[in-house]
C-alpha cells in the first residue's frame, strides 16, 4: 500500500473513500448531511466501531482515545475491514498533538500490519482493490509537525515491514522452510540489509561440543543450522546479541505430540524469524549498535536415529543434562546457542522462543512472558513492550524452583519434576547456561502466546504475528539513543 503525508491545504485530485476519525461520545466530526445514513444504520458512536457510508464517500470510525496504542489497534482493524472491499484510495485528516511522531508512527503501522494476509499457498488468491492511503496533516503553522510525521512513516514502514516478513517465513510450510531454508533466507537478508552472515552446519557444532542443540536434530534428514547475522556500525559502543529458537517443526520427537497439540507447530521457528525481522530493521534504521542475530534452526522429527528420553546429552559449557521429555528440545537448543553467544562478550543478551505451552497457559493467548535476574532490563523491555504497543508480563524467578531440574544423573534435567511453573522453570533452565558474570545482562522472552493465532486480534491477523519484532526495534532503538 502506498503512503502519502501531505499538509492539509494540498488539494488532492481523486481522495477516494474519506476515513473519519470520531473520538467516543463525541459528535463534532460528524458531517450534517450524513447524520441521518449514520441514525439509521444504528452509529453509536463507540470505539471501534465502523460505519461505512458508500454512497457519501465517508467511513466513519469511532476512537476510544488518541493514544498511539488505540490508533495502531483501530487502523489496523479497519483496513482489514477495507481489504475485501473495492476501494482502492483512501484519505485520512489528521490533527496531531504534542505526540505527532509517535501517533503517526501507530497509525502507520497498524495499517501496513493490517494490511498483511498470507496467501502463498492459495491457487487463486484474492485481488486486493486498496491501493493508497492519503493522510492530510494539519499541521497548523509548523513545518515541524509535518516533517515530524513523515520521518514517523518512514520508520513506521520499515518497522510494518520486517514485522511482515518475520509473519511470512513463520506462515510457510515445515516442507518449504527447512533449517537449511532458514539458512538461505539468511543469506537473503543479509544480502539486502548489508549485515555480516556465518553459517555453522552440523559438522561446526559437533566439534564445538554442542551436544544439547546436535542432539535434537538428529532425526531429521536436515542438518542443524547456526545463523549468525551482524549488524555493526563504526563506533558503536554497545553490543546486544538476540538469539531465537528455529524449530522449523516440533513434532515432540519420541514423546510425540498428539495431532492436536502438533498442527502449527510450524510455528516453533518465531522466535527465529523474529531476530530475522529485528536484524532486518535495525540495518534499515541504521541503529548506531552492534548487534547480533543467533540462530538455531533445526527439525525436531520422529525417526530411528531420534535422540531419546534417558539420553544425557552434553552443552558447549560442559554441563550434562537429562532428557526427561524430548520435546522439551527448544531449552537444549538455546542452552548451545546462549554459549555461543557469550562467547561474543555483549552487554545485553535476549532470547525470543516459543518455549513452553505452560506461558501460554499462564498468560493467555496475547502476552509475551519475560523473565531474567535483572529488574532494570525487565522495566525497560515493559516500557518497550508498551511503546511498541505488544504486551508483556514478568514471570518471577524464586529461590525454591531451581531445585526442581535437578537430576539424578546428570547436571541438570531438561523437565521440571513438577507440573506447575513450567514456562519460570524453562527460563530458570535457561539461565543455567548463563555465566555468572551475564546474569544480569540477560533476559528471555517467551512469545508461545502470541507468535501464532487461531483468529485475528487488534493489529495481527490470523496465523503468524511477528511477535517481539516491534518490541525489540523499539527497545534496541531506545538502548541506542
Ligand atoms: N514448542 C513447544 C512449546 C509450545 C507449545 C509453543 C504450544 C507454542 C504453543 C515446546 O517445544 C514444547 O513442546 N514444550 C513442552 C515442554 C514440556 C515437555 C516440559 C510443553 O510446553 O508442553
Ligand atoms: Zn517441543
Ligand atoms: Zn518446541
């Protein structure tokens, strides 16, 4: 969809189908001659709610608030509305406040991510009509407000687009996107965001005694994949490195998930593919950081050289662990690859996995699970989370749950003796890979709930989310001022 910003006095020849912006209860945008079409179609006036008048050229839509957060949601649902329809122009007035920048940012990005739909697999996929959006900024006598909002939408596009591409390579098939795909993707974006790219097959892992992330691969026909992408700037003095679970597909492996519990589990890439998403952003905006994207892709499939339950298995950092449940593999993985990515020195350290069905029991289906040694770096991703307009919760570590990996055989075991707590008790897993002196460097999201949806909620449509992408741009993006 194409975006044009321009002042409110520039005449526009053909302004399409007019959206209307009417905050709750309250009248004054109301046009006289549509007020009677509005009465009888039942317009209450409300939040979220749409009316579409075709013959006066106007849709009206009702704001709960002027907050960016409400703007984001509402565009968003809207163009969704708009998208099986057969107007190809819109055109929007706009009357920003103090919080120009911040206001078209969600504006523009709850339109570009509700106009995402994924239909690669589809014969005969449907035409989209909408083709521009016209904002009209009345921007009074300041130039400023003006070139404020068009710097928003360059940000705000290049943030809508990796957060798409992220959902695009979650959406594809366990047969189209292999650990060797997820390579190849890499290679992809590298290219076209000008990042550094090394690639570790199985060979490079095995000789690193990454034993807990080999291990989980060992069933598939494809080999293990470390992708590492950089992003690193002259003079930048902070060095930040993602790391992200790239299960292309849990089947569970000997403990086999049942058909309910694996149908979508082409979704255990997100984390992935969102620090391709980030990756993907932070070369575009040029963030004066160095960061590093780690990637473990790899299949967790069913097969006669399966890794098994009562195997102990041994990590990079020497530690030995029981595999209790095989399909707890998404901890083995990252336990190697958090090794790696200390090994790079950084000041901050996060992982984004879909880790555990447990976060999403715990916190619904919407909000990503935070957790770390660190309350400083906790608050900070919040006030990201809430600034990006993604939801998050801190699941609390405590003193009495680290017992309950213990292992009669081994360093660790990989499952919890206990049925509660399993999304804190895979983080506290986590952290037993995280040296002592990076404790309170890192911290680990859980994005289970919220990568993969049944149905469409507020700025996300059905299927893959893109889930952490904005909350990490927008935190990287705070780190870097
Ligand atoms: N990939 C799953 C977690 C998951 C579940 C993500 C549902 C998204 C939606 C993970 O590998 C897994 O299977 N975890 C197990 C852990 C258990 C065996 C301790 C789980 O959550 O059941
Ligand atoms: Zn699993
Ligand atoms: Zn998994």
């Amino acid at each position: 969809m194409k975006i044009k910003i321009s002042d409110l006095k520039d005449k526009i020849a053909d302004p399409g189908l007019e959206i209307v912006l009417c905050p709750e209860n309250d009248g004054s945008e109301l046009r006289k001659e549509d007020k009677g079409a509005l009465e009888r179609m039942g317009w209450k006036g409300k939040g979220g709610e749409f009316c579409l008048l075709p013959e006066s050229g106007r849709l009206y839509a009702g704001l709960k608030d002027r907050s960016p957060a409400e703007l984001r949601i509402l565009m968003a649902e809207l163009i969704r509305f708009l998208l099986d329809k057969n107007f190809s122009t819109l055109s929007l007035a706009f009357a920003p406040d103090k919080q120009a920048y911040e206001m078209m940012k969600a504006l523009i990005e709850g339109a570009l991510l509700g106009a995402y739909r994924f239909d690669h697999y589809k014969s005969r996929p449907e035409k989209i009509v909408l083709q521009k959006l016209f904002i009209r900024v009345s921007a009074g006598k300041e130039d400023r407000q003006l070139a404020l909002c068009k710097r928003a939408e360059k940000e705000a596009r290049i943030i809508a687009k990796s957060v798409n591409l992220a959902r695009d390579i979650v959406n594809q098939t366990p047969e189209d996107v292999s650990p060797l795909t997820m390579s190849e993707l890499a290679k992809t974006i590298a290219k076209e965001s000008g990042l550094r790219l090394r690639i570790q097959g199985e060979k490079y892992i095995k000789a690193q005694g990454m034993g807990a992330f080999y291990a989980v691969s060992k069933a598939s026909p494809y080999p293990p994949q470390l992708i590492h992408l950089t992003h690193k700037p002259a003079g930048a003095k902070t060095k930040v490195v993602l790391v992200g679970k790239g299960l292309t597909f849990d089947t569970g492996g000997l403990n086999v998930k049942t058909g309910d519990h694996m149908l979508t589990m082409k979704m255990d890439k997100a984390g992935a593919c969102t620090i391709f998403g980030v990756m993907k952003a932070v070369a575009a905006l040029k963030l004066p950081l160095e960061v590093h994207g780690i990637i473990g892709a790899v299949e967790n499939a069913v097969g006669q050289h399966a890794y098994k339950p009562d195997d102990v298995l041994k990590a990079k950092n020497g530690k030995t662990i029981e595999v209790k449940n095989t399909d707890a593999e998404g901890r083995l993985v990252l336990a190697d690859c958090l090794c790696y990515a200390q090994d790079l020195k950084p000041d901050r350290i996060i992982d984004v996995a879909t880790l555990t069905g447990a976060c999403v029991v715990a916190l619904g289906e919407y909000t990503i699970g935070a957790m770390g040694h660190d309350q400083t770096l906790l608050d900070s991703l919040r006030r990201s989370a809430e600034a990006s307009g993604e939801l998050l919760a801190e699941l609390p570590f405590n003193r009495y749950l680290p017992k309950l990996l213990s292992s009669n055989v081994a360093d660790i075991s990989n499952v919890s003796s206990s049925r509660y707590g399993g999304a804190i008790t895979a983080g506290l897993f986590l952290s037993e890979f995280i040296e002592e002196k990076n404790k309170s460097k890192w911290a680990h999201l859980d994005i289970a709930g919220p990568a993969y949806s049944s149905a469409a909620w507020g700025e996300n449509p059905i299927g893959a989310s893109g889930a952490g992408v904005r909350l990490l741009v927008e935190w990287l993006t705070h780190l870097s001022l």
